[in-house]
C-alpha cells in the first residue's frame, strides 16, 4: 500500500493508479507468456503496448519521472515490433520480460515512496537499446529552430514547423488522457510556443470538475518527421478535436491536417479511471470545413479561412501578440495551472476547432460510471455485520419457537420472509467478495518459464478453470502455496529432457493447474507427469530425521505425505529453489489456516498428483446441526448425501473390531463413530438406534457419520477456531448458535483419516495406522 501523506491531496488518486497498475502488470504478465508461447494474435502486442502507455500516463501524471523514462522507451520498443520492424525472437521476448520486471520493481518503487539506485534498470534499458540501434529514439535533445528562411542550407536536419490546434473533448479527462503529457512530449520534439484558448470556461457554479473546458495552440518547430508529431497525439484522437497544419519557411501554410473524433467514445477505454459512456456527437461536432484535406496550398487555404485570415505568415517564436493571446511558457505547466482563471484575454479559437468543439449546455447530463472501487476493509466490515445479522436473526428464531409464537401466522410469515431477505443479502454481500483464481494462475507461467530456463528442462503448463470463483481472502493466501508446488513440480518431480527421453517420455514435461467447485468447496489440482515421488528415498530420510519411528509400517499414501514434514527435503544439495525443507511444510500450513487441506497422489515413473481443497468463503456456510451425546455439532450441507437409520442385516462389523459397515446399495460404506472420536460419553454406538448421515469427502469417497439425532438446517457464521483457540482434529472451524452456544464444525475428511483412541495400529503422529479392511 502507498505510505499515508494526509498532506497529498493526490493520495487517493495514487492509490488508484497503482491498483490499475498491478491490474495492467497482470494482465501484461499473461500476454508476455502468450508471446512466448507463440499462441498470440496482433492485439496481444497491442495490449502490451496499451498497458505500458496507460502506466506511463498515469506516472507522468504523478511526476514518477523513472517511471515515466523507462516506459517511454518500454513503448517504443513496443511501438516497433507493432509496426513489424522488428521481429519476435527468442531474445527480444527476454528482453520484454527484463523490461517487464524493471517496470513493475519501479511501480514498487513509486508506491514505496522510494528512489532506486542511478543504475537500477541500465542493463534493460541497454537490451532495449541494442533493438533500437537501427532506429532513432526520441529523445529530450531539442533541435536549433531557424531562425529565418534564409538559414543555410547546409544544415544537417531539416527543421519543419507545424501549428497545432487540440481542441480536447470535455470527457477527456474522464479517459486518463492528460493534456499537460502531451506537451510535456511535444517539449521532447523540439520548440514548442503554446496559447491557450479559454473560451469555453463556463461559470464556476457551472463548472464539471472533470470536465475539459481548455483548447490550445501550439507551434512546433523540430527536426523531427510528422509521424512523431502524430505519435504525440495516438491516443487522445478519439477525445478531441485536432488540427495540424504545417508551414514553410517562408511562413506559408503548405497542408492542413483535420481529425475530428466522432465523439461515440469508442475508444480503448485504458487508463486510471474505468470508462464511461459517452454521448454521440452533436452535429456541430461532427462537421468540418469542406476540403480540408485537399493537397494544394490554394484550396487548404480557401477551406481554412481562419488560418489564412489570422495567420498569413508564421515565424518562430519571438515576442508573442498580447493583445488577443495568453502565452505559456514551453513546459505547458501555465496552460494547466490557468484551468479556472477566467476567460479573459482568451482569443477566438480557428474555424475547424471552433466547428468542432462547442461545449454542450448546461443543462446536458453527465456520463457516469458503471462502477465504483471500494477499499476491501469496508466490504470485511460488511460481510461481519451480516455475519452478526445471521446469528442474531437464529437467536430471534429461537426465542420465538421458545415462547410459542411461531404458530402466529402473521410472525411465522414474517420470520419467513426475514430469513429470505437475509440469505439474499448474505449471498449478494458475498459476491462481492468472490474473484477468480485467474489473477493467481496468471503467475505461474513467468514462475514455470525462470525455474524451467535454470533447470534446463523444458516444460509446458496448461491451466483450466481459470474462471472458478472463491473469496478473495483465500485468493490472496493462494499464492505461496501454489508457487511452493509449482517449483516442487519442476524442481523434484520433472525428468531432465535427456532423462524424459530415456525413459520413453516426451522431451517436453507437462504440469496442468486446475481449478474447479466441488461440494462447496473449490478444488486446485497440480499434476505433473515426472518421476513421481521415490518412496523408499522419502521412507530412508524421514527415519534418519526422526520424523518417524524406526519401525513405522506406513502406507504408499503415508509415505507420500511425508513431505510435508517439518524440515524434510529429498534434495541432495541446498540450492536457491530447494534444500531447505520449509517449502511443503508452509504449503500445509497455510492452507489449513485457511479451513482446507492438501493431499499428495504418485505414481513412481508417470507423475504426481497434488490436490487442494479449500472453503469458497471464510464466512458463512449452510449446515446441519447435529446432536452427538450432549453436544451440537455442524455438518455442512454440501457435503451430505442423506440420512438413513440402517436395519441390522445392513450393518457389520470389520474384522480384529476395527469398525462398522453399512451395506447400502449394493456397496459397503465404512461407519464413522464420531462420538466415540471424540470420546463423548453417552453417544450411541448402534447404527440400528441412531442414524448415519453419507457424505462425500473430497476424493470422492462416501462415509456415513455416526450421529444420535438431527435438529434441523442453518445458515451459520464461520469463526476460525485456530484464530481464537487452537487447531483441533476432526473440527474445521465454530459458530455461534442462536442460544449463544459455540458449536464446532465438522472436518469430513480429516474425520474420515481418524481412528478411534486406543484402537489398533495408532503410531506416532498417527503414522502406521491400521487400513480397514473394507478399504
């Protein structure tokens, strides 16, 4: 976040522009890979080309001038493989990442409120340098204006001099487009003298503060060609009336160039602001002086009765006229600060802008946006009030059923209708919460293309789901893990291509990254087709470390999961990827922290299958509440299947007593004794006198959950229990139930993993457990 200065009133506009920033730099990061990839269209150079322009505007606006600097030579290089000047190679796509990674470190460096090293950057700027060396790069260097026609003639640059009438479109500011950049750009071609027209200004009670009301004039004179001058203005010319006539150097007016913008706002639509519709031009706004594009000095001058009446011979700047004109200075910072001055001494604005630009009554509406950015701590602080509204509309509940009031038929339909309007409130609020797991996947390809280049391995990603929705909460914890089981993929499980080939693989390794909702939870898969994990290596170094016992009869499964050990690592050697031992463990952490966990499925010689499972929201849930002895606990909804009370020819008993099954449909469903789990006294044992609740797990397997009774569906608040207890087998998170009374929430699939205390084949850390005989 931008450091606070309550003494900036920019501040918020800052804050702003750098989240547009990490918003371009992504969506940069994707096409980049998409032009390495050779799967790319031309409008993937143009959107590169689009977000740095966007990014320099923004910091020119803010004066981050090394920002500015370094983007206007990112774009020019940018600017030249979009003209087909320069082709796609393999080292010009690593100097776009070089010149990527340089741009997003000085972003850092301008929301930090610091200034890099002098240096910092120099070798992009060279790699950029060393395409451009065929190409002149505009630069700050002004040329020497003539003084007269008479100049000599052996002068190495011929210098052209154009007068320039920018009549902006009052919606221009609305685009990120900024007048005070263009002149600051025009000031690199070469001399430039400015008046502005203030004509337009309205009264201050009238005034739309992001209205435009200021047209100018400006006379170049530069060395420069006229595509540079058009360059100045690419991007604004939908949002303004433009007029470019050139002169000779006997003053006289030679051509005369007019765009006039439709004014239907088609346009890009980049920029620090989100776009806003606009209104189609008037018909004053849409005409033009007839001829103004004809060839010969004669006819220009007859189409453009203004310029020849007012302007019959053009010399360089020296002493302006006064009299009709209000002059800036060349760094064009007067035009901007004069924005509100008044309308005096403004002079009448030429024919073609004049045509082109009337403002539009006082009366006429104002676009507006199609959207509002909120700071996420207000939505957090929504979410908790519905959170609060949830239990205290199940305290209400419950307290009406106590009092016997629900049999009302006036507040039975009103409680109806309450908890309707809540859930739809709850479900809104929340859909503002949700984004998709895109802005984290879109990582990956830069991470696969570094680690892959240093591993000398080549790999191919594919990512489906890209779409799939979840909180932003968990969104933001994504990224460490999923970047710790990218690198583990390409690290330890990916072949060397010579060692791919030997084993009769593809050269080429694949890790897919997937993303898709399942029993209200989403689910990450990474899958690679590596090696797969070498479980008697992982079995040797896990009883050397002392992470299991000696003796420990572990499952392939167990074995697996092993690297998630604190402080395990199978590498060799400590490198700068791997060694340490810290990399899967963080992954296991964190995504319990977050309410999910993480499993691990090989196959030695074909690959390795990783598998996330976390909550959509760390909010709310729907979930049934059950009895078990004298405690209540959730089940949540998505989970469960339905709920049977088993005859006796349905249930048996597993061999040694290990536990129950039940025989449903032709299948064998294994029984889950919670109570017993968690040593409740009093809980019933029989399946045939309670009942068994089926639920599905995230591998799809089904249990039945051993349960004494149900008390009903609701919609319950989430409460980390980690946060404000500690971590507890079998639990997941708590609530709070309409009585006050907290009640834990069940975790199905570390339940489904737990055995009974004191059952057989219960190990150390739960390693060496007995598997079922069913399973």
């Amino acid at each position: 976040m931008l450091p606070a200065d309550h003494d900036d009133p920019f501040a918020q506009f800052k804050t702003t522009f750098f989240e547009e920033c990490s918003e371009l730099l992504t969506d940069m990061e994707t096409h980049l890979a998409d032009l390495e990839s050779g799967e790319f269209e031309n409008e993937t150079l143009h959107a590169i080309f689009r977000a740095v322009h966007s990014i320099k505007a923004g910091a020119g606006a803010f004066s981050f001038n090394r920002l500015v600097a370094f983007s206007h030579k990112f774009e020019y290089l940018l600017d030249e493989m979009r003209e087909g000047r320069l082709q796609i190679s393999e080292k010009l796509v690593e100097t776009l990442f070089r010149s990527f990674d340089v741009l997003s470190d000085l972003i850092g460096f301008a929301q930090n409120a610091e200034v890099p090293d002098d240096s910092f950057g120099e070798d992009a700027l060279e790699a950029i340098q060393s395409f451009l060396s065929d190409t002149p790069i505009v630069t700050a260097a002004k040329p020497e204006v003539k003084e007269s026609s008479n100049s000599s003639a052996d002068d190495e640059d011929q210098v052209h001099h154009y007068r320039i009438e920018f009549s902006p479109h009052e919606a221009m500011y609305r685009h990120a487009n900024e007048p005070l950049l263009i002149i600051r750009e025009l000031k690199e071609l070469g001399e430039v003298n400015i008046k502005v027209d203030m004509s337009r200004l309205p009264a201050l009670s009238a005034m739309e503060p992001e209205d435009a009301y200021f047209s100018w004039v400006f006379e170049l004179w530069t060395t420069f060609e006229r595509d540079d001058v058009d360059e100045v203005f690419e991007f604004v010319v939908d949002d303004c009336d433009l007029t470019i006539i050139t002169v000779d150097d006997s003053g006289h007016v030679t051509a005369v160039d007019v765009s006039l913008a439709d004014g239907d706002g088609a346009d890009e639509g980049f920029g620090l602001f989100a776009d806003d519709p606009l209104e189609p031009a008037t018909p004053s706004e849409a005409s033009a002086p007839a001829g103004a594009e004809e060839d010969t000095a004669e006819t220009i001058a007859d189409a453009t009765p203004s310029v020849a009446a007012t302007s019959p011979q053009v010399s360089p700047p020296t002493s302006p006229d006064e009299s009709d004109t209000k002059d800036v200075d060349s760094s064009g910072e007067g035009a901007l600060a004069g924005d509100g001055a008044g309308g005096d001494g403004a002079i009448d604005p030429p024919a073609a802008a004049g045509a082109a630009a009337g403002p539009k009554g006082p009366g006429a509406p104002t676009p507006k946006a199609a959207s509002i950015r909120v700071d996420v701590d207000r939505v957090d602080i929504l979410v908790n009030m519905v959170g609060e509204l949830v239990i205290t509309q199940a305290m209400l509940l419950q307290e009406v059923e106590n009092s016997g009031m629900a049999s009302t038929d006036r507040i039975s339909t009103g409680m109806g209708e309450m908890s309707t309007h809540i859930r739809d409130l709850q479900e809104n609020v929340m859909a503002i919460r949700m984004q998709p797991v895109k802005s984290v996947f879109s990582r990956m390809p830069r991470i696969v293309r570094d680690v892959s280049k240093k591993l000398a391995k080549k790999v191919k990603l594919t990512t489906i789901g890209e779409n799939t929705e979840v909180d932003k909460t968990v969104i933001e914890e994504l990224a460490d893990p999923l970047t710790h089981m990218i690198r583990n993929s390409l690290d330890h499980g990916l072949e060397t291509p010579a060692e791919r080939l030997a084993a009769g693989k593809p050269e080429e390794g694949s890790i897919t990254l997937s993303a898709e909702h399942r029993g209200g939870r989403i689910v990450i898969e990474i899958i690679d087709d590596g090696r797969g994990i070498n479980r008697e290596k992982v079995y040797r170094l896990a009883q050397e470390k002392g992470v299991i016992p000696k003796d420990a009869d572990l499952s392939d499964e167990e074995i697996d999961n092993l690297i998630f050990a604190p402080g395990f690592s199978t590498a060799d050697e400590v490198t700068d990827l791997s060694g340490r031992g810290v990399g899967m463990d963080v992954v296991r952490r964190n995504i319990q922290s977050l309410g999910g966990r993480v499993s691990v499925h090989s196959t030695p010689g074909k690959g390795t299958r990783f598998l996330l499972t976390l909550p959509l929201t760390l909010a709310v849930l729907d979930g049934m509440i059950v009895g078990i002895a004298t405690q209540r606990y959730v089940i949540p909804i998505n989970s469960i299947l339905e709920t049977v009370r088993p005859t006796p020819e349905q249930v048996d008993e597993l061999v040694g007593g290990a536990g129950m099954v039940v025989f449903i449909r032709g299948e064998y469903i294994r029984i889950v004794e919670v109570g017993r789990i968690f040593e409740l006294d009093g809980a019933l044992t029989d399946p045939t006198k309670a009942l068994v609740i089926l639920v599905e797990t995230e591998g799809g397997k089904v249990l039945g959950l051993l349960v004494d009774e149900l008390h009903g569906q609701q919609q319950v608040v989430i409460k980390s229990l980690e946060t404000n207890f500690k971590q507890v087998d079998g639990i997941a998170s708590a609530t709070i139930l309409g009585n006050g009374n907290v009640c834990l929430i069940m975790d199905i699939d570390q339940l489904a993993k737990m055995q009974i205390p004191g059952s057989l084949g219960l190990g150390q850390e739960g390693y060496g457990r007995r598997r079922l005989a069913a399973e």
